[in-house]
C-alpha cells in the first residue's frame, strides 16, 4: 500500500527579490517568515505593495516576480525499497532541496510538479525540505496562466502538497480507452517497483455501486496492457447523461498498491463536416476562459467551486470551456465530468512556430504530453488545442498532432485556433479568406468586418455560404467551429467596484468612474451600462441565432460569458468578473436562443410599413441527443400587452438532431396610422414541453406630407443663428463641423474594448475604431410621441445611425436626446440629438441628417421632430452660449 503525508500548513518562508538565495544557502539556514500552504504570496500579503494602479487591467496590489523560499521539517518513516515521491499540485518554476541536496528543477505550469525524491530519502526520521519557487524566465510562455491581464503572474503552490510513499511496487501512467462500439476497455499502465511477476486485479464499479465482474491477469514488471469487456450494460457520458465508472486497479502480495480512476464511455466522430458525440450530431457552444479569479487572483482547486462555475455557465446554455493557452487543474475536469461539461485545454503558445524542434518547442510539445498524461483520462476532456492562434510550423505540428491522437485516440486534436491542418480533426478560425467570414464581428485593426457590423439587421444570415466552397479541397470532412465571437463591449457597471475584496483591485474601473465624474456625467453611469448592456445582448442574439442557423457549422467559442479585465478591459460579459449576474438578461432568457434546442425566427428584416407583407419561417436547432416530436407551432404577434394576431401550423412534424424548418408563416401586417412596436413569440409545442423565442418589429405608415409649420430647417450654421437671433425654431442639421469633433455613426459597440483597437492599430493603413456603446435614448421625451422607442440601440436605428454621427459636447452642459455611448477611456459627451434656448430662439440640433436619408424609419423620426417642434411640449430648459454653439460647428 501507498502512504500519503499531507504537508499543507505552515512554512518558514521569505522572499528573494535578488536572487541570491542559492549563493547565501538560504537552504540551509533557517528562513525569517512564514507562509500557509496553499496559497500565493498576494493572497496573504507577504511582499510590499507596489505604487502602480493600472488603467487597463485589475492591479494586483502585492505582485511580487521573483524568487521566494519555503522550507519545512517533515519527517518520514523508512523508506529503504521504496519510491518517494513530493506532488505540488500548481505551482510556478520549482527547485526542491532535502537537507541540502538539490533535485532536477520543473516547470510545467499547467501539470502537478510529481519530484521522484527516492534517492534524497531513507532511513525513518526528519528531512528539512527547502522549495524554490521562480515566476520569472520562464522557458515557454505562460500565456493565459501568467499574464497580467488575466490570471496574474501569482508565485506561490496550489491544491494539493504532499509526499506519497509506494511500497516495493506502484503502478503510473494508467490510460483509459473505453469503447462504446463493443463494451470493452482497453486498460494501459506502468507498473513499477523491483518484483518481476506480479498479480494484478482490475475492478470497474459504477457511480451507483454497480461492481462488474473483476478480472484477475498476471503481468512481469513494466507495461500492463489488459481489456476489459463490460458487455453491453453501460450508459454513455455526455453533457445530457454524466453516467460514469470508476476503474480500480490492485497489485497483489503482501505490499499491495491500489489506483482509482475514473472514465466515461464518450465518443466523438466527425463524420461529413459534423460533429457527432455518441452517435448524434452535437453543436458546441463554448466559451473562452483564462482562468481568471479577482478574489483570490488564482485559479480554485477544488471541485465544489468548479461545479458552481460549470453550472452557472450551464444555466446560460454553455457547453464547452476552451482554456485560452492553459489547462485547468484536476478538479475542474472531475466537476466536468461529474455536471456534463466539455472542456478543451490548450496548450500555452500562441504566435509563430518553426519547424525546428528548438529547445522551447520542445518544452512546449512535452508540456501537452503532461496534460494528456495527467487528465487524458476524463470524458469531460474532449479536445486537445496545441496553441491559441499558431503561424507556421506546419510540419512539426502535423508530427505532434499524430502522435497525441496515438497517445489519446478518444480525445480529438486541433492545431491552433486559427485554421487547419492535414491531422487537425476540426477547422477553428474566423474565415476562410477574403469575404468568407464565419464571425459576425472584428476589430477595426483587423481590415474586415462581419454582417452585423456592415449589414442592415435580419434574421436570417447564414455562414453557409462562406464556409462550403471550403468543403472543395482536402479539409472537406472537418467540422466548423467560429472563435472569439461577439465581443460585445458594454459601458462598465461601477457598482461592481465594490465585489472586489479581494486579490485583485478595480483601479481599472476606478479610473474610468473618476473620467466619467471628471466630464460631469457620473448620473449617467447606469443608463450607460444599462443601454449599452441591453444593445450589445441584442447582437449577441442575432451573432449566435446565426451560428445556430448555419447548417455547415459546428459551434462557437463565445470570447467570453463574463466580463475578461485583461487586454485593456473588457466588459464584453452578461456575467461579471465573478460569473454573476449583471442584470442585463435573465438565464432563462438567454437560453432562448442559446440552448440545446432553439427556436429560430427566420425573416429577412425588421422594419416594415403598414399592411405589408410579413413572411417568417421556424426553424429548429435541435442539439438535445434525441429526437424531439412537434405537435404544433404558433405564432403571436403583441402590440403592448395586446394580442392582435395569432397563426397556428399543427401538421406533426420530428426534428431529428440538427436543423429542421418546421413551418412558414405569410402575414399582411394590419394597417396602423402612426409607427409601432409589434412583439412576435413564436411557441413551439412538443407534447407537455412549449420552447419559445421572441423577436420585435416596427411597422411604420407610409410617407406622410408634414402640415405647414413655422419651423426652419438648416444645414449652415450662419442660417440657424439668423434665426435664433429672431426668436425662431430652428431644425439644424449640422454640415460642417471641426472634425475632431465629430465621431461617425456605427450599429454596433466596440468590440472589446478601445485601447485593445487603437493598441493594435498602429499602421497608417489601419483604421481606428469608432470607440462607441450603442445609444442611450430618452425615450420618453415627448419627441418620441409618434416614434416608438426603447432606451437603447434597435434596428429601426440602424439606417439613421450608419448615415451620421455624434458632436462632441465636452465642456457643454446638455443632456442629450440621443446620445451615443462613448467608451471610457474617453468619456466624451456625445449628442446625436440635443436641444437648447440660444440667442432669442430655440434650437434642435440632429447630426443625422433625415431629410436627406432614403428611409422609412428616418423620415417617420424627421416628422416626429416636426411634431415636437410644433407643440407646446417644445421648450428646451438648458442654454447654449453663441459662442460655444459656433465653436462646436465652425469648421
């Protein structure tokens, strides 16, 4: 038997910014301070805080990079025929000595430090055991695990510490290979120690006690290799059923040693372009985690804290958790398994590789080995990344690819994330070369844009298109994945600031709260966040509903369902940095059209005129492992909280695991005389279960010749002072103005975030983002009596968003109307819309410029105008100064 001396607890600690420690025998003296174990240092405060407070990212208050020294009397029982090994489950670069003698470094950053320190040990007695731990140079990147944009570079050990003693034999290294095609498991193991032949006993028992026949084989010192026929009474695991086994494995004789681990039968096939998981086509719809933790500014390791965060990311549809260039500890792949999560460690590279097995390549190639090596086992690991975004190195990694998949042939293998390679079971990326894009949104620096940036909003774009001319060359059996979709950012909720008592500290948020205060609109925080927050969700809907759509495609990767401080800050989440919450949507709501089965509106706008025809097919995206009857379809379409219409298809219909349309409906819309805000809920039935999506129109009557008024409408600046010198009610649409001041119109928010895009637009050729969240809208200002509304961007906005822009209003204290939602590394006051007494009049200022955009929507805004204009409700409280009034449109 095995013995386990757990060495959690106190240390003799101390840090060694100078790294001098191993020229002082630091090892062999007695260390000043103390540190509990697990932990980091900034979780307890043992280095100095630094002065820094970031902008762009959380500050660690007490980051320390460098050397620091732990150092513990353990003692031990005799150990004379015994192999001893030390485990540091998590930990940095690490240097073990044991009274002096130093042991082999390790620096796997993503794997359990396991030190064989046999031959450092013996007789029964005290050992001084002396660890140092380094966070700095290390020799491969540590990417997602030591950025200070995401995980923080911590220095310190976690989960589990200890020392565990095997008697004469032990067994390493057990690879589980289930097969579901056959029942049997083919069972691979180490078997080590000093007795030549040896008895071993392998046991499978199920997760309600369930013991299948044990069998007893005999195997010589070295490579065990047995299957294990279970016959045909087993369950499979998947993210619907979480049935799993648990393999025991005994040698016999009088020092007996026992190993457990558990395993799933889960099979993964691409076949035809899709992916299949247990015989059914699967749709994987992920989210991009960097293990990011601001409380305790490193990752948890045990399971209970893993389920919470698995389940929450359930609750909004989420299935799989790609690790952007890291792998999570041992206890998030037993949660996985336990609630039905995938999970896709990435190895931590990203950027251009050679072909040359250098010394760091191969650093890297080894530190997968050890993660297929120490979680390979787990159902819930279902796909291998050899790096993030990876440039060259065709030839190498086509090697290393090969090799993983005969090391873990359940367990399918991508290249990097931003393409494809002969051995790469799937295409992940964002296109497929000019104009074939499967995302819906890019970055400014990135030379393109997707629909939602550059097309009127519909519903129903598909990448189909774009992704089956690829199915002409040799990658045409792989499946499709988008990565990195959405990147909505939202305006910062400062009420967060709060939450963060902990490790990590918001002076990010901090900074951007004290610039909005600065600017005088601190009482426009929440409707910022609000507005921005309500519009970017609107885009993830219409992004992912695309994905969904799209028959070729086999999943996303969201870039993130919590707000990621890291890379410039971007609150890009529907949860916050500590997976609650934000208010924005419910989960229920969410999984409307995120969720193993969707129903999806399928029309190709979303603005209409009065009796025109409204044509809306259904379709299912079924992704629940089964078949699913349909027992009818109905559709509703509300004004307020009035039903007007009702539509009903009730021929029976299946939809088998994939896409399916199951009916069509053809409307003439009724006849309204003023604009309105029509709801659709479409109801799907399927025997006592109703799946429902919602969708929302606006329906406008035909032009209309405005009643002669006395308002005057300009476009030139000396005109409209003329007039307010007069008395008058001037119209301006503004046509010159000083263009620093001016920021063009664009329906969509910024994606990420604004320093991510001006950071990486450093070319002339690259354009800078437009920086903006969205409107916030005071929708119930009586300018809206004949305009239907909501506080926040929709798409009856888009037409008159894309044809103009925001004056800046620094300095000019207006509220205005519309505004456009500035980022806050700016924080500029922004009127789209504003009114104000000036001179002897009263001015309405529009930098859309209605009268001359060809729209239904602009036109129906430019009478509302009129309207305002020409009522009592037409008094504008706050003053303009001509002189600033010139200085904002003299060119």
């Amino acid at each position: 038997m095995n013995r386990i001396i757990d060495l959690s607890g106190e240390w003799r600690f101390c840090l060694d910014p100078d790294k001098c420690g191993i020229d002082s025998f630091y090892y062999a003296g007695i260390l000043p301070g103390t540190m509990k174990l697990p932990g980091t240092v900034s979780a307890q405060n043992l280095s100095d805080e630094i002065a820094e407070r970031y902008a762009d990212r959380l500050t660690d208050p007490h980051l320390y990079e460098g050397w620091a020294w732990l150092q513990r009397t353990v003692k031990l029982p005799d150990t004379h025929n015994c192999s001893v090994f030390l485990t540091l489950e998590r930990t940095r670069k690490s240097t073990v000595f044991i009274n002096g003698q130093e042991i082999e470094p390790n620096t796997s950053l993503n794997t359990p430090h396991v030190i064989n320190i046999t031959a450092f040990v013996g007789d029964a007695g005290e050992y001084d055991f002396c660890i140092l731990l380094d966070n700095t140079d290390y020799p491969f990147p540590g990417r997602s695990l030591t950025s200070p944009g995401s995980q923080t570079n911590w220095l310190g050990i976690l989960g589990n510490i200890n020392i565990t003693v095997h008697y004469k034999t032990f067994i390493d290294n057990i690879v589980v290979t289930p097969f579901a095609e056959s029942g049997d498991v083919r069972v691979a193991a180490d078997i080590c120690g000093e007795r030549e032949e040896l008895d071993v006993t392998l046991a499978v028992t199920d997760d309600v006690g369930y013991r299948f026949p044990p069998i007893k084989v005999k195997t010589s010192r070295g490579k065990l290799t047995v299957n294990y026929p279970l016959g045909k009474n087993f369950k499979p695991w998947d993210e619907f059923a979480h049935k799993l086994y648990e393999l025991t494995i005994t040698v016999d004789g009088e020092f007996p040693d026992r190993y457990n681990t558990s395993f799933g039968f889960r099979d993964i096939k691409t076949e035809n372009g899709k992916l299949c998981i247990n015989g059914e086509q699967s749709f994987w719809r992920g989210k991009i985690d960097s293990l990011v933790f601001p409380l305790t500014g490193a990752f948890p390791t045990d399971v209970l804290s893993w389920v919470k965060i698995f389940k929450t990311a359930k609750l909004y549809g989420i299935n799989l958790y790609k690790f952007k260039a890291c792998c999570p500890p041992e206890a998030a792949f037993f949660a996985a398994d336990t609630i039905g999560m995938y999970l896709v460690p990435e190895m931590p590279f990203s950027g251009h590789i050679s072909d040359e097995l250098t010394p760091e390549n191969a650093l890297i190639i080894e530190e997968g080995r050890r993660i297929l090596r120490s979680f390979g086992n787990h159902p819930s690991f279902v796909m291998l990344s050899l790096g993030d975004k990876i440039y060259g190195g065709n030839e190498l990694l086509e090697k290393v690819t090969a090799e993983f998949k005969s090391l873990r042939p359940k367990i399918i293998f991508v290249s990097g994330y931003n393409g494809s390679r002969i051995n790469d079971d799937f295409f992940v990326g964002t296109d497929f070369g000019e104009g074939r894009y499967i995302k819906g949104s890019f970055a400014a620096f990135e030379n393109r844009a997707g629909f939602i940036q550059t097309d009127p909003p519909c519903s129903d774009y598909n990448y189909d298109k774009a992704i089956s001319p690829f199915g002409a060359d040799e990658f045409d059996v792989k499946p499709v994945i988008s990565n990195e979709i959405g990147q909505y950012a939202m305006y910062p909720d400062y009420s967060e600031i709060q939450k963060f008592t902990g490790v990590l500290k918001p002076s990010n948020l901090e900074q951007f709260k004290a610039r909005l205060e600065s600017a005088g609109m601190a009482d426009r925080a929440k409707k910022y966040f609000e507005c921005s927050g309500r519009f970017a969700v609107s885009l993830y809907k219409a992004e992912i509903e695309t994905a969904l759509r799209s028959e070729n495609l086999s999943g996303f990767n969201l870039f993130d369902l919590q707000d990621y401080h890291g890379g410039g800050t971007s609150t890009v989440g529907i949860l916050n940095a500590f997976t609650e919450n934000k208010g924005i949507i419910t989960d229920a709501a969410w999984r409307q059209f995120c969720s193993e089965f969707v129903v999806l509106g399928v029309f190709r706008k979303f603005v209409f005129v009065s009796e025109e025809r409204f044509n809306m097919g259904v379709k299912i995206a079924n992704f629940s492992g089964k078949t699913i009857p349909i027992d009818k379809t109905v559709l509703h379409i509300h004004k307020g909280n009035e039903s007007i219409l009702s539509y009903e298809d009730i021929t029976y219909k299946t939809a088998e695991c994939g896409r399916k349309d199951i009916a069509n409906f053809e409307i003439k819309l009724p006849f309204f005389d003023e604009a309105k805000l029509l709801r659709i809920d479409i109801e799907v039935y399927s025997q006592k279960q109703i799946f429902t999506n919602s969708y929302e129109i606006y329906v406008y009557p035909e032009k209309r010749a405005h009643a002669v008024s006395k308002i005057v409408i300009t476009r030139h600046l000396g005109e409209a002072v003329e007039h307010l010198e007069r008395g008058e009610k001037v119209l301006f649409f503004p046509s010159k103005f000083p263009p620093e001041k001016f920021i063009r119109g664009e329906y969509c928010t910024d994606i990420r975030n604004f320093k991510y895009g001006i950071g990486s637009s450093p070319k002339p050729d690259k354009p800078i983002p437009t920086g903006t969240l969205g409107l916030c809208i005071d929708d119930s200002h009586p300018i809206f009596k004949k305009f239907p509304t909501k506080s926040f961007t929709a798409p009856q906005w888009y037409d008159i968003i894309t044809a103009s822009g925001s004056i800046v209003l620094d300095g000019i204290d207006i509220e205005p109307i519309v505004s456009m939602i500035d980022n806050p590394y700016r924080s500029h006051n922004l009127g789209m819309i504003f009114e104000a007494k000036a001179l002897n009049g009263k001015l309405l200022v529009s930098m859309c410029p209605l009268d001359r955009i060809e729209s239904i929507p602009a036109h129906s805004l430019l009478s509302a105008i009129k309207d305002y204009m020409d009522s009592k409700d037409f008094f504008p409280e706050i003053e303009i100064e001509e002189k600033k009034l010139r200085l904002l449109f003299m060119k």
